[in-house]
C-alpha cells in the first residue's frame, strides 16, 4: 500500500480485509452489490462487526461489559449482529427498546439514556421491565417514581452526572458546564438522596457520558479518573455501595480525511487503572460505544448521474447524498473536509480531484471539494466508507422526497437484504390532502 494513503482510509479499507484490485465487502464485489440491489444502498459487513465487538472486549477485559448504543444504527440485523458478538445494548428511545427486542435482547438487561424521555416512554419501559433508567434530572427522577409507584414496581436508576468541566478531546462535547445532559456534579448528592427516599426507585449506579469522536485516549483516561472520584465521594457521603458504573465511551473514528487513528489499547490501559482503585467484586463497569463499533462494518454505495466541468474544477454528482450519509457530508461540522471515499473500480487510485456531490438543492450536500479520485464519468460506482454509524439514521431523509435506500448484510459471500428500499411514493405516507 503506497505510504500517501490516508491513515483513516488505509484503516477503513484493512478492516474489509482489502488488498488491493476493485472493492469487496464480505467477499462479494461492490460492483456486483450494486448490480444487484441497486443504488444508492448500504452495504453491513456481518464478520467485521463482530470482530470489531470482540477486538473492543479483548481490549477492555473481563471487569467491562461492552454496550452496543443502538442510536448509532438503529438496524435490526445489525443490533442482531452484536448481540450475538457479546454485547448488551443502550437506548435512547421507544422506538429503539423495540429494534433492541426485535434483536433478540431482554429488557432486564437494556440501559435507556435521554434527557427527554416522555413520560410514555418511560411508563412503555417500566411495562416492558426494562433494566436500568440513565436518569439525567431530578424532574424525571420524580417522574420515574410515581410512574413506577402506579405500576407496583421498583425501577434500577442509574443517575447521570455532568461535570462541571467539558470533556478536552471530544469533537461533539455532551457535558460540561450548563447543559441539558445529566445532573450537575454539585446536585448529584442531593438527587441520589431523593431516589433513595423513593420506595419505588433502587439506585444502583452511576452514568457519565461526556462527549464523543474522542481521538485523545488520554483524555479519555482522565475522564475515568474523574468518574472513579465522583463515584467514591458519593458512595461515602451516602454510605452506600452503587453495583454498576457506566464511564461512557465515545471513541473515535476516522470519518474525513486526515482524521487521527484512536488508541484502543491506552484507552484500555487507563480505564483499568480506575478499575482497580475503584472495584468490588459485585460491580459490572461498562462501557459504550456505536460508531466505534459499527463504522468500520459500512460502506455506502452510490452510482454517478451526471459530470461536468465548471470554474475550472470537475464535479460529479451522485445518485446519493446527505439526505442517507449525512455525517460523510459534513452536517454538523465546522470545516467541510473529504469524506473517506473511494472510486469502486479501483479503491486505492490516486486519481485526479473531483467535486463530489449529491442529488439536493442544498449546497450542504457535498462529500468533498476536492477528492482524488478522479475522473468518474457517469455510472461509475464509488463508496463511502466508515459508513456503518450515523448514516440514515442521522440524516434528513424526507429532503426533496427520494427514496430510502436498501440496506444489504454480507457474511461469507451472501447477501441479503436487511431493510427494503423505499418507493418514491412513500412521500406521500401518512399526508391527507
């Protein structure tokens, strides 16, 4: 492999075990995928997901339980996939509890995070006896207890914390100073003591997620640190032992061109430094982790529309965009950088630069200004890779009404689909004129 290659790239394409020649995935070739399914489709592959889920448990060790955070691909088969591989699961929502079940995981053994869990969701989860609430307010530590209280039964809480300093490293921080996720740090004591004084609450844990595409392992370790503190303060000022401590995760993935590669292995390191000096032999520590988990599984395929020349510079236009691969596309991030995109043909070409757009009448709908891998002439078939988290389910896929696209799982040479594609008529679902 020629030494210019993109670290994040040369990494996404050695996770689909590619050498060299035309891309494959799961051992059937990119062209031959989409000849079949069509495009725009995304493309899971079944081995890399597990092996990413057992690479990530290896490194963590036995005293970690690995959580698999349904919001990063909310997809059936592939929570399926990871559920078979090890992992627990975390939701945020309903509508997730359901594809969770659907994957074959027992409510008693899910966490539901979310600062704004309705209370329907939260009334659905206690009949369903869900595990553990990530509790992230007092309001609805309340909520959680009348709810229950009504039920007949006692709810796990796990209460969220949001330290007062922002997590250093975090591309997308998720805590800090004020902020509608968790419980500040100096309320936390105050909280804990009103779910203890619920007959129909059990506190049993502590949550802290502070941000996420975190690269710096070594912030990362610092977190832990910190929540390793914040657990002993509690525990003594309470008196009381919590048998679950979930640290967050967030761990990096290289998404755009020049992004760093994360330190599994530091990261590791350093979250067992805080094990040892904070464990019981009755505590399950966790950790968790989507795009970390799921990404180097996806590719996204989409065909060339249309070329053209316009200023000078040549752009290509796809039959997909952000409205499926909005994180490729950059929606959310300050500086438009390349996607990690290769031409099918030839996945590790040098080629010349070219402007690589979707269908939508939005500027934002850009995978790059400049991408070498030039030049694509119309129906030539590119890929995005790392494009197994915050794909569609990240996007906005009603924009300009185009069809949903198929979602394909590989394992050992077959192929099958795993969510349909969409009809243009679906844009007319659930209107009445």
């Amino acid at each position: 492999m020629s030494p210019t290659v993109d670290p994040g790239l040369a990494s996404a394409l050695a996770a689909l075990g590619h050498a060299t020649g035309p891309l494959a995935i799961g051992g059937v070739p990119a062209a031959e995928l989409a000849a079949t399914f069509g495009t725009p489709t995304y493309v899971f592959d079944a081995v890399v997901l597990r092996r990413q889920a057992a690479r990530v448990q290896q490194a963590l060790g036995p005293r970690v339980r690995l959580l698999w955070s349904v919001k990063a691909n909310p997809s059936v088969a592939v929570t399926r996939e990871l559920r078979r591989a090890g992992t627990g699961a975390e939701i945020a929502s309903l509508g997730e509890l359901h594809v969770a079940l659907a994957a074959g995981h027992v409510a008693a053994t899910l966490r539901f995070a979310g600062p704004g869990k309705t209370d329907a969701e939260l009334d659905a989860a206690l009949a369903a006896g869900l595990g553990c609430f990530h509790v992230e307010s007092a309001d609805e530590a309340a909520t959680l207890a009348r709810l229950a209280a009504v039920r007949g039964v006692v709810a796990c809480v796990a209460l969220r914390v949001n330290f007062p300093q922002e997590l250093s490293g975090a591309r997308m921080r998720m805590g800090g100073g004020s902020s509608r996720f968790g419980i500040d740090e100096a309320e936390l004591d105050a909280v804990a003591r009103a779910v203890l004084a619920q007959p129909s609450l059990r506190l049993v844990g502590l949550h802290a997620y502070a941000g996420t595409q975190v690269f710096d392992a070594a912030a990362f370790g610092r977190h832990c640190e910190r929540v390793g503190r914040c657990l002993a303060a509690l525990e003594q000022a309470l008196g009381i032992v919590l048998p679950e401590i979930d640290v967050g995760g967030g761990f990096g993935v290289p998404v755009y061109g020049g992004d760093p590669l994360f330190e599994l292995d530091a990261a590791a390191a350093a979250l067992h430094t805080v094990v040892r000096a904070h464990d019981r032999p009755e505590r399950t520590w966790f950790v968790e982790l989507g795009r970390f988990l799921a990404a180097p599984a996806g590719v996204y395929l989409a065909r060339v529309v249309r070329t053209k020349r316009s200023g000078g510079h040549a752009h290509a236009v796809l039959d997909g965009g952000m409205h499926h691969a909005a994180a490729a596309a950059g929606m959310g991030a300050v500086l438009r950088r390349p996607a990690l995109m290769v031409a099918v043909a030839e996945p590790l070409r040098h080629g010349t630069p070219v402007m690589v757009g979707g269908p939508l009448c939005t500027p934002a709908d850009q995978f790059g200004d400049g991408i070498g891998i030039g030049p694509l002439a119309a129906g030539d078939l590119v890929a995005v890779l790392h494009a197994g988290a915050y794909g569609l389910t990240f996007s906005p896929h009603s924009f300009l009404g185009h069809p949903a696209p198929a979602e394909v799982l590989v394992e050992g040479g077959v192929a099958r689909i795993v969510r349909d594609r969409g009809q243009a008529t679906d844009a007319l679902r659930g209107q009445h004129p």
